[in-house]
C-alpha cells in the first residue's frame, strides 16, 4: 500500500518555504507528500521542485481532501499521515513559538530548514521586472524596501521609517503580471534592504548578498513577543528594529 503524507500549511509563503524540511523528510520516510496551498500560490509549484512532493491548488480535488481540514488534529503515524503545521503551536505548547513549534510537532531540529530549503530561478521573469519593469541598471546603489506583509490579497502594510539616501529607493510592490520570486536579482543586487520581517527573508538565505546593512522591523511592531519567535530562524545578522 502506498504511504501518503498530507500538509496543511497553505499560506503564508514564509510558512511554506520554511516547512519544506519537513516535507522532505516524509519523502525520505517513503511518503508521498500531497501540498496543497491557496489557488493564488500555485506558481509556487514552479520554484518548489522535489520529487515526491505533489503543489495541488486546495480547491481543486486531491486524495484524502475529506481529511484537509483546518482543525483537524494531526496524525504521525501510520500508512497515512496528516501533518497540520498550521495548528502545531496547539499540540505542542505556546512556549516553543509560532515557527518552530511546526519542528516540535514532527520531532525535527528546526535548524535544518535552510539546508533543505531550495528553489529554481527563473532568470528571465527576473531580469524582466529588474530592467523593463523596474527601470534598473547593472551597477545601481539602490536600498530596497518592503513595508507588506501577509498573503495576498490578505496583507498588512506596515509604516516603517525609510531615511533620505543618496542611493535610489526601490520598494517592493505587487506588481501584476509578477510573482514573489521574480524579485531574485533585485533582492541579490541591493545596497541595503529595510523590510518588516516576511517571507523575503527565508529567499534571501539562498541568495548572494553584499549589502550594506540588513534593517528588519517585526510585524507586530516589537510590541508582542513574535521577535523571540522568528529570531533564531535566520543566518543573516539582521538587525531588528522596534517601532515607537
């Protein structure tokens, strides 16, 4: 009998690039992995490319869909395993944070996500938004900016400070016709970035960085506790900054 493995983490983007660890390891187990996430994200399937794990679109009709319920308590053994890292923090306690609670639950060192974490680049979307769409050049200074976090088209806009620069300020914008991963080489290329913590942080761990400085501004604005929880998870020597 075939073993399956479902995942329930459809959003966000960070969520879905940090989980990819324990995807594999379900491969690796034997598994098939069936992956479902929101309609608006399939071009996902795209970049995230492993044999053995299945991007299905959660509205479309995939094996044991009766069973791809939000609330639904996971199953970790057996020929079919459900894993819903969406409600990890539930099962595993409060104290191990949001992100590293969805590690917890399945009994995986959390630090392994960035090794396993990878994806394909499409060099020509990306050049595309640099130069036609961006109206950048080889060689620009330029500090990137992102104020948004959240998945589409459920984001939060974030007033974060920008400082006058002598550099050009390019800010990161849903572009339409565009995707998340066409923004590679602008984020690869920058002086500096400024951004409220999302999902750019886990690609960027993958990318060839000589920036300036790397200023991140938690989401929740410092006021809560979801510093301590995404900390921990990148290599980059961010430096967090709290609004007042």
């Amino acid at each position: 009998m075939d073993k399956t493995c479902l995942i329930y983490q459809p959003a966000g983007i960070g969520d879905i690039f940090f989980s990819q660890a324990i995807a594999k390891h379900y491969v690796r187990l034997g598994y098939k992995v069936i992956y479902p996430i929101k309609s608006n994200l399939m071009y996902l399937k795209d970049y995230l490319i492993f044999e053995g794990i299945s991007y299905v679109d959660e509205n479309s009709e995939f094996p044991y869909k009766e069973r791809y319920v939000q609330f639904n308590p996971s199953i970790l053994t057996g020929d079919f395993v459900y894993v819903n890292l969406d409600q990890s923090q539930t099962v595993v306690g409060l104290s191990e944070g949001f992100m590293l609670s969805k590690y917890k639950l399945v009994n995986l060192d959390y630090k392994t996500w960035d090794s396993e974490f990878s994806f394909n680049r499409n060099k020509e979307r990306e050049d595309k938004l640099f130069y036609e769409i961006l109206g950048l050049k080889d060689g620009d200074k330029y500090i990137l900016t992102n104020t948004k976090f959240g998945t589409p088209p459920n984001f939060v806009t974030l007033q974060i400070p920008i400082p006058i620069s002598e550099y050009k300020i390019v800010d990161m914008e849903f572009i339409e016709g565009t995707n998340l991963m066409d923004w590679c080489k602008t984020l690869e290329n920058a002086s500096g970035i400024i951004t409220v913590d999302t999902s750019i942080q886990y690609i960027m761990e993958k990318l060839e960085l000589n920036y300036d400085f790397f200023d991140c501004y938690p989401r929740d604005g410092g006021k809560g506790n979801h510093l301590n929880n995404i900390i921990k998870i990148f290599n980059i020597p961010w430096e967090y900054k709290i609004l007042n």
